[in-house]
C-alpha cells in the first residue's frame, strides 16, 4: 500500500491550473511555443565587431551598420556586472571569454573604447586580476587552458582579439593565434569524423573562415603546407558558400556567423555572398535594445517541452483544432532530405523552425515524445516516428551512448556520447516501441539495452551522472548534475524492469543522491547549497514522483525519504506559483563550448510537467487509500 502523500489537495489543484494556464499563454499567435532566450553580451560583441570589420573593410560607412553598433556598445556598457566583466547573461557570472571578447568588440567599433575609458580601464583590471595582464601571451595562454584541446571557441576568441587591434598589427597580432586546418574542409564530409578536426563537428564554418583570415596574415613557415593552403582556400569557399543557411545564419547563431563575418571581411573578402548574407542575418537579429540572443530561438524544442508540461490534463483543455494545429507544425519541422550542412539523413528534429538549425539527438526524442501525447491515434503517425527513430539508432555510437550531431565524433566534449541524451532517446524508443514493426521492435531493444550499458557505465560512484547540453555556473567545472541524474533516471524508469533488471539499483543510487542535494529552502540548484532554481527544483520534481508513481524503489525507508522531499519540493514550487516568480529564468543552458544562456519557456514549462506529475500521483494515493 503506498504511504500518504500528506501535501494540501486543493493547494496543488490550484497551483497545476496556475502553472498550465500560464503555459498556454505563453504560445505563440500560430499555436505553437517560441519562447525567448536571453540577451547576450557574448552574442552582442561578436555582432558588432563582425559589422565593424565589415565597415573597416569596404572603406565606406552604411547607416544600418553604424546603428547597429551604436546600439550594441550602449547595451554593453548598460550591462557590465559590478565587478567590471560580463558574462554570458545579464544573471550570469563574469568571465574571461565573454570579457575578452566585450573589450576586443569596443576596440572594432571606432571611438568606442576612446568614449568609454573608465569601463574599459575596470575591464582591462578584471581581465589582468585573471589572466595575469591583457597582453597576447598572458590572456592567450589563459583562453586557451579554459578550453583545453578543443579549439571551437579558444581560436575564434583570439581571432577576434586579433582583428580589433588588441593584440597589435600585422603578422605579430596573429602570433598567438593557432592556425586552423581549414584545407581539410576541402575532403568530402564523409572524411570529416577520421581526419580528426580540431573543432567540434557543428564549427565547420569557423574552421574555414578563421583559417582562412589567419593564414591571410600569418602564413604557414612551411612551403609545401602553404602551398596547399592557398590551393584550397578557392575551394573551402565553395564550401563554406554551400553549408550557409538561406536566411545567412550559421545554426541560426549569432557568434558562429559573427566569427564567420569578420574573418572574411579581416580577408578582404567583404564582398562575398557568405559576408553578405552572414551580415544581413546580423542587422536582422538585432533586439530593439541593441542586443543579440545566443540564437534565433529555441521554437521546436520549447514547444515540445510546453506540450510535455501541459500533460494529458492540460492537452484536453485545448481545442481539438488547436491540438492539430500543434500536432502539424511540429510533423512539419521534421527533415525530408539529406542536412546539407552535416550531411545527416532525413529523419531528425532540430531545436527550431528557421533554416539554420541542424537535427539532433535531443530535440528528434523531444518531439518524438511530444508527437506520441498529441496524436490521438498514434499508429497514425508511426511512419514518421519511425523514422526518427531510425535516425537516433542510426547515430548510436559504439559505446552504446548517443552523440548530438554525428556518429563517430568522439574526441570533442561536444561530439562525444552524452548520458542525457542516450536516456532522452530510450524514453522516446521506449514510448513508440509498441506501434513499430517487429523488426524495428528488435532493433529499439538491442539498442535500448546497448544504451542501458552505456548509461550504467557512466554514472558515478557517487550516483549521479553529468549532462552535456546544460551547466550551472555555481558548480564546481560548470557541470550540471542535478539536471543529468534527473534525465537518466527518467530514461530508465521509461525501461521495463523484468526486462533491464539492472536497472533498480541505478535508479535507486541515483534517487539517494538527488535527494541528498535537496537544499534547506526546499527546492534544488546544480548541486547542494547552490542557488535553489525553478528548473532544477522542477526537474527534481518530476524525477522524484516519476520514481514513486513507478513503484520501483521496493525500500520503504528510501520511499519515505522521497515523499518527505516530494512534499517539500512540492511546495517550493507552489510558493513560486503563488508568489508570481514561476517564470524567472536562471542560467542553465549551454549553447555550445560553454557558452551560456537562459530561456524564457524552461521555467514554466518544467513547473507545469512537475506539477501535473504530482497532481497524478496525489491521485494514485487518495484512490488507493480510498479502496484500503
């Protein structure tokens, strides 16, 4: 017989109807999620640096891009933090690469730095207190150790540096600067995985283009490499005019086209259509307060996460045509064809509905799953389910685990086997596994049981496991572990246990954890003893009932323990609702390298899942109870 629930019914009825009508109103006029990702002073620097190298290049003034950077520095200097850095967010924590960036951006954009003396004389000691000076050596070095071997965003920083003028002029400025392999570009794609980039897979465009502006200024020493260099750059060109999106948005994000933008034009190459349409893109992404988002938006993944959170109570409170409407735009965001950018094969889902985004292993099981709860008759809709599904088993790495974009990209952070995604996979396996062909059936389970090792394999001694795609700024490495254990726990209570009998004991140490980092106030951070934040304490949340509803953890000490949690979470999240801050939004994203953002849809979003998890299980007791 399960133990009382002892939490207030009509506070939580209440609470779950606050949190779905609040989700509703957040959709777009079209009937689908949009959402809205912060502001970014990384975002805002690259921009205005890219049109001022624009600017620099063509020798002429244009009053759009004048504007542009005009509004960008005022933004800036309204939103450095007290102690005179920026960070990613306007509530992120000051550091060395979105400050570094902010100062090479006032160096770019004429007269800025020289209207601006007191910030910049606060940044320059921020940056010298942390790198040891704002010389190219010291804040090279430092750069450069906070990314480690991966170069996707270490190079791109100092490129920028370069360009503005901060680290000198001429050959000497690129010094520091490593050269790219941009030739490499010049093979077919399907060589990309074996030739070992030294970027992440989802970088191609700034390989190209920041070798190409530093090999401009600092060619190789060596003839024959330099030789080759020069042959190619006609050809990397094509490429990188090839992978460029309609719109001019590279991932619809504003730093990887900004990067894009003022290495060609560093080149001279301030008249090619890639420059072009890249600074377009830039003059339309602009906010009417002068900044930029980390990118466009997140549209499809939000909309899924909302649909999730509406649950199958606050779906009926739709209109049979709204739901259809919804069901359609999100089939519709699917991909037909071949992905010209990583060559992936049709079946995937990107985070969003512009034509920069890129499918991947962790908005193709989010829609997967928001297809499944809208569809009334799910077989109906099996075909396209099953090719998504083909599409994830066919990026399952040999580890079993499953990476974002690309199979085999395993020596980068961001291209390596991720647990949360490997769970967020099986639970979308999992949940159509019953309307695919038996053959399909066959390969979810070997695939299934492959990730299900992968996942046991990495979780820590402690009991919890870390994601990719999500952070937080006051743990220890930036490492979000509250949001991996929660994710992994779900993929595995999605597993049939006769089946996965291994899984109990995952589950159960990863729960023991989770529980432990529950913070005095009732709610959840990254961890323990930080800041108790609406995502993480949702999540938490959501984990936790999913745990008791499942009636896996056959411990009756560590199900008091969890119910004890659940009400105290429960009502951290209520006092949210009730006291009007059930949308403050925290840090917790990372877009890629770490590079961090909030989004506007998460908070609510997770808080109405959470809440109608609860709603359910509060059901479950009293029926129970009820009959005993």
């Amino acid at each position: 017989m399960r133990k009382r629930f002892d939490f207030d019914r009509e506070r939580l009825r209440s609470s779950h109807a606050q949190a779905v009508s609040k989700l509703l109103k957040e959709r777009h006029p079209s009937g689908h999620w949009e959402g809205e990702l912060s502001s970014s002073a990384l975002s805002t620097a690259t921009a205005i640096t890219a049109l001022a190298m624009m600017e620099r290049s063509r020798g002429t003034v244009e009053a759009d891009d004048r504007h542009c950077q005009e509004a960008g520095i005022q933004w800036l200097a309204k939103n450095v933090n007290e102690d005179g850095g920026w960070g990613d967010t306007v509530l992120s924590l000051s550091n060395i690469s979105t400050t570094a960036l902010v100062w090479a951006a006032f160096a770019a954009v004429t007269e800025a730095s020289k209207r601006h003396i007191p910030l910049m004389t606060e940044a320059e000691a921020w940056l010298s207190q942390r790198a040891g000076g704002v010389n190219k050596t010291a804040l090279s070095n430092a750069i450069i150790q906070r990314y480690g071997k991966d170069k996707t965003f270490s190079i791109p920083i100092l490129t920028m540096c370069a360009l503005s003028g901060r680290f000198g002029k001429g050959r000497e400025a690129w010094k520091t600067v490593q050269a790219l392999p941009f030739e490499l570009a010049a093979f077919p794609p399907r060589f990309y995985a074996a030739l070992k980039l030294p970027v992440v897979s989802y970088a191609l465009p700034a390989l190209i283009a920041i070798g190409q502006v530093r090999h401009f200024f600092r060619p190789a020493g060596n003839p024959l490499l330099r030789a080759i260099r020069n042959l190619t750059r006609q050809i990397t060109l094509q490429r990188l005019t090839q992978i460029q999106p309609s719109n001019g948005g590279f991932l619809e994000a504003s730093p990887l086209t900004s990067f894009v933008v003022m290495s060609l034009a560093g080149c001279g190459l301030h008249d090619h259509p890639v420059a072009r349409a890249g600074s377009r893109f830039l003059r339309q992404s602009m906010r009417p307060d002068g900044s930029w988002p980390i990118d466009t938006n997140l549209a499809t993944w939000v909309t899924s996460l909302s649909v999730q959170g509406l649950g199958e109570r606050g779906l009926q409170t739709l209109q049979h045509e709204d739901k259809d409407r919804l069901l359609t735009w999100l089939l519709n965001q699917q991909y037909q064809s071949l992905h010209p950018f990583t060559q992936a094969a049709p079946g995937g889902w990107a985070w969003t509905d512009l034509p920069g985004g890129v499918p991947d292993a962790d908005d193709t099981p989010g829609a997967l799953i928001a297809i499944h709860a809208l569809s009334e008759d799910p077989k109906s809709n099996a075909a396209k389910a099953e090719m998504g599904i083909r599409w994830l088993i066919d990026l399952q790495n040999r580890d079993g685990g499953i990476p974002t974009f690309c199979r085999g990209w395993g020596r980068l952070p961001f291209d390596r086997s991720s647990a949360d995604l490997t769970a967020h996979c099986i639970r979308a396996w999992q949940l159509w596994r019953d309307w695919m062909p038996a053959s399909m059936q066959g390969e979810i389970d070997e695939a299934s049981r492959r990730a299900l090792q992968f996942m046991l394999k990495n979780q820590s001694s402690e009991g919890f496991w870390i994601p990719l795609w999500f952070g937080n700024q006051h743990v220890p490495g930036e490492h979000n572990p509250i949001y991996g254990t929660v994710k992994v726990i779900e993929g595995l209570l999605a597993l049939k246990q006769k089946k996965y009998p291994d899984i109990r004991a995952a589950i159960q140490k990863g729960l023991i954890w989770l529980l432990d980092q529950q913070n005095p106030d009732g709610g959840w951070g990254g961890a323990l003893d930080t800041p108790s934040s609406n995502e993480e304490s949702a999540l938490s949340v959501l984990a936790i009932t999913r745990a008791l509803r499942s009636e896996r953890l056959a411990n009756p000490t560590l199900e008091g323990r969890s119910i004890h949690a659940l009400e105290r979470g429960t009502d951290w999240l209520c006092r949210r609702i009730e006291d009007g801050n059930s949308t403050q939004a925290s840090p917790i994203g990372f877009y890629f390298a770490k590079l961090w953002y909030f989004e506007r849809g998460y908070p609510i979003a997770f808080i109405a899942s959470a809440m109608h998890e609860v709603y359910l299980y509060a059901e479950e007791v009293d029926a129970q109870q009820t009959d005993t």
